[in-house]
C-alpha cells in the first residue's frame, strides 16, 4: 500500500423503467373525454417525473453504473460515527466534479457535488460545518445540508483546520491567518521570523481543537553558530504564548500537529550527535498543565549527513490524548495509544493504492485515498479500529 502525503471515465449509464399508464376504453362520449383528459395529465406527469429523475441520476452518479474515475484527497472526523471525505471525479467524458462523502459509523453516502471541479483537503468543526480547499472561489464552507461558496484568501485554504464555524487557522507564507466567521486574519503574533540571523525560520502547521484550544508549530534560527529549535505557540482564545517543545538535538524543527480536547501532538526531526543523523521527534501538549512530554518514537537514524535532520511524519491526527495516527511518513503509519507507537500497517487494497490523509474520532481512524479498479482510480477507505485496519465499501 502506497502512502500518499496530502501536500476521475465511460459517461454515466441511466436506466429509466417504462412508465405504462392503463385507461379503461369508454364507449361514451363524456367518459372518452374524461380519460382523454386523464391520460394526458398521467402523461404530463410521468414526464416531468422522469425529467426530474434523469436530472438527479445524471448529478448523481451510482456506484453500480459509474464508469469514470474517483480518488478522495482528504477527510475530516468528529466522533466514531461521523467524517466528511472530499476530492473528486471525472466522467468517460472528461467533466471533472469535486466529490464529497459522509460516513456515519457503517456506511458512505455520497452528497450532492459541491461546487468546482474538485476539493484538496477538509476540517470540520462539528458535522454541520467544514471548510474545504478548492471551488470556484478556492474555499466552500460545509452547512450540515449543502456546500456553499465563501471568501478566501490569496492562496487558497489548503491545510485549514478548523476548531468551531467561527474559527478556523491555517498557515500561509509561514504565518498564521484566522477565519473568524466573516473574514480572514493575520494573526501577527505567529510573525516568528525577521530581524534575527540567517537560516530556516517559519511556521509549518496548525491545529485547533476548539476555539480555546490551538497550536502552531515550525523552527526559528537563534544563531549562527548553528542554534536552530522547533517552536510551538499556543492560542488559548484570547492570546499567543511560547511554549518549549521536545528539542531532542540541534537543529531541530517540527512540521506537523494535531489538537483535540486539550491535547496536542506535534511532530518533527532533529539532529542527533549520538545517532550521528536525523532521529524522529514528538511532543504532547497538555493544556490543562501548559507542560510538554516528550514521546518521539524510536526509530533509529532516519537520515545522516552533517547537522542532517529529517521528518519521520507528514502529517498527524489526534482525537483524544490517547488516540493519534501519524501519516505520510516513510517510516510508515504509526498509532499512539496514549503510552507507545505501534506501527499500524495499512490493509493492502491492490497494486497501484495509494492513501493520501487520515483523520481520528473516538477511538477509530478513517484513512481516504484511492485503488484501482479496470484501470482505473476509483475512491478507497479504511477503518482503524483501534487495533487493525479494514477497507469499506465507498459509493464510487
């Protein structure tokens, strides 16, 4: 199973039954009339009827009928029991529309295709709303019924996270901005870098649990000599603080974090002497204590070369302080329990399947992706269950 770090084919085949419409032959003239009158009403409506139903099953395509291509780039849990995966679909014929999907626990159920030819990536705050990448305008925002287009900045969302309808963060250009329910900001604190000495300096993700609840995080250079550290700023609704990740070497930064209910994890490599190279790292935040734990897994040497550092992951998942899943990494998938790693190997869905993003909620995970069917892409999900993975049935 290939594992894809997130940063569709033959036209649809309708089959419409017969409608028959039975009028008893009348011998007078008022009934011959009457069912005259009749028929042409009955006809009248199974015609509009059947325009109706062609017109949804042409929006609509069946799983059993599609002939085109589908991956899913992204997707978004809140619970066990309820995610939103987007991405996108083309037909035999070439139309290409962005594709959204809500899982409830069993089943996929694809919706109504939002607007644009296809959507990046997805955060929701609650299964009535989500933010996703792509559209018309670049953004469209998830209303628990329908998707609608909204204002986006230059550059796009890709990567926002989103911790309620009214708070959203991403990082763009190596600084936060913030969607507070009516426009975007740029949060100025999150301007780590300029003014000091030389060298890698920015920030690299950011993740909200709630609207009290987020961390960004990335590296800044203190010096030439080299002194370069992973940072980690927290927003507690009101204002940002520093806080002292795991540092595990020098240089160090991270590249990935997830909140979620007080809890962070954030991830990044560092160089180490005694490893002579790149070793994993990762931290967990507690919010209630403001303390970090360092919990880098131990992977041994991930990259060599002087004052060489690498990432073990591309991106991270949390639901609970006790549930995370890495992702993207070379290393592999990885689950954290709250205590250790594990390596959680992916169920192989074929050659040529890749999976591109993750998401946890409650104690399962849902990874999105795609696999090949008759040569073509068509969508793939797995379920973690805690303790192995399984592929479900998606509708395309």
């Amino acid at each position: 199973m290939l594992v894809i770090s997130r940063r569709p084919g033959r036209l649809l085949a309708l089959f419409l039954p017969a409608l028959t419409v039975s009028i008893a032959a009348l011998t007078t003239g008022t009934a011959h009339a009457a069912s005259t009158a009749q028929a042409a009403s009955t006809a009248q409506a199974a015609s509009t009827a059947q325009a109706a139903s062609t017109a949804q099953a042409a929006a609509t395509p069946r799983a059993a009928s599609f002939g085109g291509s589908a991956n899913l780039a992204s997707v978004s849990c809140r619970g066990s029991s309820w995610c939103m995966a987007v991405g996108s679909y083309t037909t035999t014929g070439g139309v290409r529309h962005s594709l959204a999907m809500t899982w409830n626990g069993t089943t996929w159920r694809k919706l109504k295709n939002p607007p644009g030819t296809q959507l990046a990536s997805v955060s929701c705050s609650s299964p009535s709303f989500c933010m996703g990448s792509g559209g018309p305008t670049g953004a469209e925002r998830w209303t628990g019924k329908i998707w609608r287009k909204m204002p986006s900045p230059k550059g796009g969302v890709s990567g926002v996270s989103c911790g309620t309808r009214t708070l959203c963060m991403m990082v763009h250009n190596q600084v936060v901005r913030a969607w507070d329910g009516t426009k975007w900001r740029v949060q100025s604190p999150t301007r780590i870098c300029g003014g000091g000495p030389p060298g890698p300096c920015g920030l690299a993700d950011v993740s909200c649990g709630s609207a009290t609840d987020c961390m960004a995080v990335g590296t800044v250079t203190i010096s030439q000599e080299p002194v370069q550290e992973s940072v980690a700023l927290n927003w507690n609704g009101k204002t940002w603080a520093g806080t002292s990740p795991p540092q595990d070497g020098n240089p160090s930064a991270a590249n990935a974090v997830s909140c979620a209910r007080g809890f962070c994890m954030e991830a990044g490599g560092a160089f180490s002497e005694t490893a002579n190279g790149g070793v994993a790292v990762a931290g967990a935040w507690h919010a209630s204590a403001a303390t970090w734990t360092d919990v880098s897994p131990n992977l041994g040497t991930l990259c060599t070369g002087p004052l060489a550092y690498c990432f073990w992951t591309v991106t991270m998942s949390c639901a609970s302080k006790s549930s995370c899943m890495s992702f993207g990494g070379k290393e592999g998938v990885f689950y954290w329990n709250g205590s250790a790693w594990s390596l959680a190997k992916p169920a192989s869905a074929g050659p040529g399947a890749g999976l591109r993003d993750v998401s946890c909620g409650g104690s399962d995970c849902i990874a999105v992706g795609f696999r090949i069917v008759a040569g073509k892409h068509r969508t793939l999900a797995e379920l973690w269950n805690g303790s192995a993975w399984a592929i479900v049935r998606t509708p395309l």
